[in-house]
C-alpha cells in the first residue's frame, strides 16, 4: 500500500458517503474536500 504524504494529490478513489451514495474523486472536481474516516471503526482493533 502507498502511503500518502502531506502535499500529495490524491490517488482516485470511490467510497459510501454517510448516506450509503457512493461518491469518487472525480465527483469534487474543482473542489475543495476534506476527506475524514475513522480507520478503526466498527472493528476489533
């Protein structure tokens, strides 16, 4: 897996929003976004 630093664009990506719509990148095209995620929620770890 890549891992992203500071300043770097971000890789192309399709996910959910809060309301189960699945969004991409391409979609904020333009756009400033703010992409916030909790990587261990609803799990074990």
């Amino acid at each position: 897996m890549t891992q992203l630093k500071p300043g770097d664009p971000a890789p192309a990506f399709e996910a959910p929003d809060q309301d189960g719509n699945m969004v991409s990148l391409g979609d904020f095209n333009g756009r400033k976004l703010f992409l916030f995620f909790y990587p261990k929620a609803n799990t074990s770890g």
